[in-house]
C-alpha cells in the first residue's frame, strides 16, 4: 500500500467532491506494457465483429478482457489503496462485476456528453445520493491531447444530467481534459457527465475499465465469466470481490456480446 489511511481520506472527500481522482504513477509500466500486447489480438477480433456498427461511436471500441492469464491479476483488481479508496465512497464489501476496454482509433470522434449509469431514482429528478457505481481506469499506452484523452466534469456525478449537459452548453460547468501516463489510475464516479474524444493517431489507445459497486448493486449490463480454474486460485479477498459473478467451466470463458451500450445514459 503506498498511501496511508489519512490520504485514503482526503483522495475520498477529494472524490466525493469532484467525481474522480487520479493515483499519479500507480500501476507498473511494464506490466501495463505487457496488457497492451495481449489486448490487441482481442481488439483486432471486436473490430471484426462490429465493423458495421461500432459499439461505442465511430472507430471506438468497446472490448470485453478475458479473466485469465495476465489479465486476472489480483495486484491489479485487489489493488489496496484502490479498494481503499472506492470502500469510502461506495461503502464497504464492494463487488467487482466488469473487466473492459474503451478503445477509440484514427476516426474516432467526439462522443456525446453521458453519464454511464441512469440515476437511482429518476422519479426525483435528482441525482445527489452518495456513489454507488464506480469505474477505475487506467490506460494501456501515455495518453496526450491527440490520442484520446477523456474529458469530463467535476461534481456533475450528483447532478441531474440534463442539468448538467446544460451548463457544459452554456459554459458554466467547466471541461476537464485527463491526460494520463501510462501508469496512472482514475477512480471515477460514472454519473458524471463525461466524454471520449477524437484519437488521431495511428496508434490506439486502449483504456481498461475495473467496473466496482456498492455491495447491493447488480448490473445485469455487465460481468465477469470467472473460469473455474481461476476460482480456484482467488485469494479470499478476490472470492469475496467476484461473488455474485458466474463461475464457468474453463473452456467457456468466451464472453457472449455485453449489452453495455444501452446503460450509456
Ligand atoms: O474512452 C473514453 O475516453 C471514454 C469512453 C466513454 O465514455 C464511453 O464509451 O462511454
């Protein structure tokens, strides 16, 4: 653990004010290298499958990571002061319920503004609930102003979203551009209004996504195929985050299509 239990605090109250924070230099560099090989079979397999009809906008790929190999690391997904972090502000015993990639290539365009979960309770019309649904990213190659940076807003993740999408339009909510070293670990709240951005280089730009949530939260949107012989091999903290996810014979890891683009809100 790098951080102590007083920073863990103040990276919460920093969270809960903004929707997100960034752990600077977090995950090792070569290891994210190695991810980033090991993804771009996969990449190349989804841009097959959705040519006609890219899932998450034009040249931006939405890519489900397998939970075996390199990719079921516990030094990634167990990261201490990452779950550190999302307990205080999403409550004790979380679930880990998605492992993914947002991927946008040469071509790609601005998205629109979204949340990526509809609010708790629409009925209200507010939004100002404590979090609940909690995305860490972190990118497979340095992210600058021409590859894809995400942009997004701070404090909208308790607004109604509309309202928020309103004042992004008038200028009063202001529009942050993240620019993350490979290495470096977002912990967002992903009601906040945010945005994928054009990459324009020939390089793509791979983002995972560790979806957690409040220990109550079941996002059918989503989910892990954990094969039996990774099961098996969980700590017990690994078992206790993957619960409510399906245990699957090893042979059947492939993962039928998500249908995460109908929660983008
Ligand atoms: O990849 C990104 O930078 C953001 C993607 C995103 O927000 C989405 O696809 O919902």
């Amino acid at each position: 653990m790098r951080y102590t239990a007083a920073e863990h605090d103040a990276f919460a109250s920093d969270f809960n004010r903004d929707s997100l924070v960034v752990l600077k230099n977090h995950f090792p560099r070569d290891k994210l290298g190695r991810w980033r090989e090991a993804f771009q079979p996969l990449l190349e397999a989804q841009m097959q499958i959705d040519r006609d009809d890219p899932n998450r906008g034009a040249q931006r790929f939405y890519v489900t990571l397998p939970f075996q190999g390199l990719f079921a690391d516990p030094q990634i997904y167990e990261d201490a002061d990452v779950l550190a972090i999302v307990e205080r502000v999403a409550g004790p015993d979380p679930v880990l319920c998605q492992l993914a990639t947002d991927t946008p290539l040469r071509g790609s365009d601005y998205q629109k503004w979204h949340a990526d979960t509809p609010p708790l309770f629409p009925e209200t019309r507010s939004n100002d609930t404590p979090s609940f649904q909690i995305a860490v990213n972190f990118a497979l190659c340095d992210v600058g102003d021409d590859n894809g940076p995400f942009e997004t807003t701070h404090g909208t993740h308790r607004m109604n979203r509309q309202d928020a999408v309103d004042g992004i339009a008038s200028g009063a909510i202001p529009c942050h551009r993240y620019l993350m070293a490979m290495g470096d670990v977002m912990i967002r709240d992903v009601r906040a209004v945010h945005r994928g951005t054009p990459n324009s280089t020939d390089e793509p730009r791979p983002m995972v996504v560790l979806g957690y949530s409040r220990r109550w939260l079941h996002r059918p949107e989503v989910q892990i195929r954990v094969p039996q012989s990774s099961w098996d091999r969980l700590s017990p903290t690994g078992k206790r985050l993957l619960r409510f996810n399906p245990v699957v014979p090893d042979d059947q890891v492939a993962t039928p299509t998500e249908s995460y683009r109908a929660f983008a809100y």
